[in-house]
C-alpha cells in the first residue's frame, strides 16, 4: 500500500510517500511562504526523486483539521484535484491526531497544542498501548478548540506525565509552566510540529479499516468559524 500523505494545517508544508513501513520520500519546511507556492512544487520534487507518478500511489492522505483556515483550503483543494485527476480515494487524518502520532510508543500523556488565537488552542489527549509487538493510540480527549487555562485544569486533573507539541508550545509556554501541576516535558524539533509522514502512515490504519473517502465528499473540519465570520458576527 503507498500512501501520499500531505499536510498543510499549520506554517508547516509537508508532502511524503509511504510504502507500507517503509518512508520514500518526505519534504517538509516552516518557512513564511504560502502553501500555495510551496506544495505543488514540493509534491513534484519528491515524485521525480523517487520516480513516481500519481497511478501508482493508492490513495492520498491529507490532515483534514482543525488549523489555519487558509492552509486548509489550499491543502484540500490540491487534494481534491489530485484524487478527482487519479480517481484514488482520500483519506482524512484528524490533524491533532496526526500531530500526536509523532509521539508514537511514548509511556507519557500526549498533548498537541496548535495556536488558535484568543488565548486559545486546539487539542487532544492521546496514549499509546503497547499490544504485542505494536502500539495502538488512544485518544482519551477528541481534538477541539479549547482556552489554554482550561486545558491546564483538565491536565492537572489528570494528573499523569504529559509531553506536548506543537506550534501552540512556544506560544503558550510561560502558562504551561506556571499552571501545571504534573511532571511534563517538551517534543524535540525533529518530531514536534506537523508531519506528512506521520499522516501517510497512520492513513494505513485508516484504508484498512475502509475510513476513506471521494473526492467529491472530502472537505476540510474547521471545528470553529474562521475570524472573518466571528467578526461579522459580533457586528
């Protein structure tokens, strides 16, 4: 199974290609360009590094959400005209999820933070459990927008060993360090930000349980309403 997995949720653009437990290929940069003028040619780099073209990927795995309202759209546009091109079905990866993946096998709590503004972030929960010779991850919080303060108390309630990650982290440190109350600790660069590798791979788990989805029915999970529509509320 080769899976395209592509992830721009985030200031992080990422484009990967996973063959069953093997990476191919993964290009990723954090830089202040748009998607839109990052991807494509990401997406081409690595298709002529390895040799490959779109017939010969299975399907394509993008992170669905929540994030920046902007990346999603060119994300999921890009998506959907790859899998409408190919006819390869998509697969939609939870972002938060797909954030905590990176954690893969860790003994601690996980907790993804991404920016959402207003003094708050996106989040979830999550821990691995090791099954023979694999770790399958729980989610004990599903993915939603929440203020930073309350996600301390639910923390501290908790009260279990947490790692976090993410671009909420620099963001929201100096609250974490004086509100929490548990033993916590912090991803390292190389695993603590958005990965397309990581939404390839944990698409496998998805295509076998048949979690797919057409390109005419894919579309992006905002969990909130972007600024501009909360703004034109307010009024």
């Amino acid at each position: 199974m080769r899976i395209l997995g592509v992830d721009s949720s985030g200031l992080v653009a990422s484009v990967a290609v996973v063959e069953d437990d093997v990476l191919l290929a993964e290009y990723t940069v954090n830089t202040k360009q748009t998607h839109s003028e990052t991807l494509l040619p990401m997406l081409d780099e690595i298709t002529h590094m390895i040799d490959l073209d779109m017939s010969q990927i299975d399907a394509i795995a993008v992170a669905a959400g929540p994030g920046s309202f902007t990346g999603l759209r060119i994300g999921g546009a890009m998506v959907k005209g790859l899998a409408e091109a190919s006819g390869k079905p998509i697969v939609a990866i939870p972002t938060v999820d797909g954030l905590a993946y990176n954690l893969y096998g860790t003994d601690a709590m996980v907790c993804p933070i991404m920016d959402a503004r207003r003094n708050q972030v996106y989040t979830g929960l999550y821990d691995f459990q090791k099954f023979k010779d694999i770790y399958n991850m729980n989610c004990l919080m599903e993915q939603k927008p929440m203020g930073i303060d309350e996600l301390i108390d639910v923390i501290n309630k908790m009260a279990r060993d947490v790692v976090f990650l993410g671009d909420g982290v620099p963001v929201f440190y100096e609250q974490l360090e004086q509100g929490l109350k548990c033993t916590h600790t912090y991803a390292p660069a190389f695993m603590n930000r958005q990965r397309a590798a990581t939404i390839a791979t944990l698409a496998l788990e998805y295509v076998a349980e048949d979690k797919i989805v057409s390109a005419a029915d894919f579309a992006p999970e905002y969990l909130r309403l972007s600024q501009a529509e909360r703004e034109a509320a307010e009024k």
